[in-house]
C-alpha cells in the first residue's frame, strides 16, 4: 500500500504504516472439535485438508484454488479443499463447472460463523489472491497456528515468512499452489514448526499493538 501511494505521488514522509490488528485466541479448540467439523464436511482424519475464507471475488483467487484441487485428485489424493465465504465468484464457479470434477474433495462452505472451528479442522490454510493489500484472513489462520500458502503479492510476504512461517507462490498459478500444498504434506513435522512459528508471527500484529 506505501508502494501504490508513492507511485501515486503522495511523499514518502508523510506516511506511516500501521498494520491491521487481529485478536489471538488464548487457546486453541481442542482436538475433538476438529473431527467433528471435519465429519460434518464429509472429511476424515487422515485426509489433508487445505482451507481459506474470504469474499469470493476475483481478486481473492479461489479459481486458482479449485482448479489446483484438481491437480491434486492426482498429485495428493487425500488432499481436500474447503472454502468459506460469500460473493459473485461463488455461484459462477459452480456454473462454469470448476467444482464438478473435483465434487467429493471440495467444499464451498458459504458464510462461516465460527472461524476458531473451521480454522481448527484445517492442515493448512492458503491465500491463493492476486491483488492484496495486507491479507487479514492470513493472519488470522496464522494467530489459529496455521501455516499458510500465499501468493507473492501485496502484503502477504510481510507477514508469511518463506522457509518459516509457510510458503510463498507466484499468482495466477494453480500448479504451484499444488505444489507448495504437496510439499506441505510431505513433512508434518516440518508442517507443525510452520504452523507453531505462524502463531508466533501473528502475535507482533495483534490488535494491542496496533
């Protein structure tokens, strides 16, 4: 956002970044909370389940994810996607027919009340977005101790650390969203100090702070 406002020919001295502000759950939900979740979706325990919330607009890429789930029936079978949120880009996938072959391993939730449980029935949560400005739901998930598969664009690399916290994949590109889930699911170890650095990260942007 600095970047576009001093393009714009606003002076670099007078802005001042303050990052949006999340609230971190003192507690994660507890691990039952998770299998029910996951039985109400249709999914199990054993299965990898990647998810993301936000409106559905184009912006926020969830084409790209549908369509790396695809990919995925082949490169991780177990591999499932759930997709909470509302807007235009919903109904339009269905019409478009971008669910249809991957039905039994998609699941777009519509508007989701209780973010702590669909966070705590995902493996890792992606932000698959071709334009964002800081990426709030990423932040989110990660303060819930998800890592997170973002795209390189806007804020998000400020705030998912490459190598640390998750990965970062070019936008537009459902190939490599596939293949940093892929990889996600190759080292849960490596997958849990992910996921235990993302809370951590997500607590130098809590709303105390801001």
């Amino acid at each position: 956002i600095r970047q576009l406002l001093v393009s714009s020919g606003v002076p670099a001295a007078k802005i001042a970044i303050i990052p949006d502000g999340i609230e971190l759950p003192a507690e994660l939900p507890p691990a039952e909370v998770r299998r029910r979740v996951r039985a109400a979706w249709g999914f199990g325990d054993r299965e990898f389940v990647v998810g993301h919330v936000g409106a559905f607009t184009p912006e926020k890429g969830q084409d790209i994810a549908l369509e790396a789930a695809l990919l995925l029936t082949e490169m991780l079978p177990q591999a499932r996607l759930a997709l909470a949120g509302e807007g235009p880009l919903r109904a339009a996938l269905r019409l478009e027919g971008k669910v249809g072959p991957a039905e039994g391993c998609v699941r777009l939730l519509g508007y989701v009340e209780e973010l702590p449980e669909f966070f705590a029935a995902l493996d890792l949560f992606i932000m698959p977005s071709r334009a964002e400005g800081l990426g709030s739901s990423a932040l989110l998930a990660m303060a819930h101790g998800l890592a997170v598969v973002a795209s390189r664009v806007g804020g998000l690399p400020e705030i998912v650390e490459e190598g640390s916290s998750g990965w970062l994949v070019p936008p537009d590109s459902p190939q490599a969203l596939a293949q940093a889930i892929v990889a996600a699911a190759s080292d849960r170890a490596r997958l849990s100090r992910f996921s235990a650095n993302a809370r951590a990260r997500a607590r130098q942007f809590s709303s105390d702070i801001m």
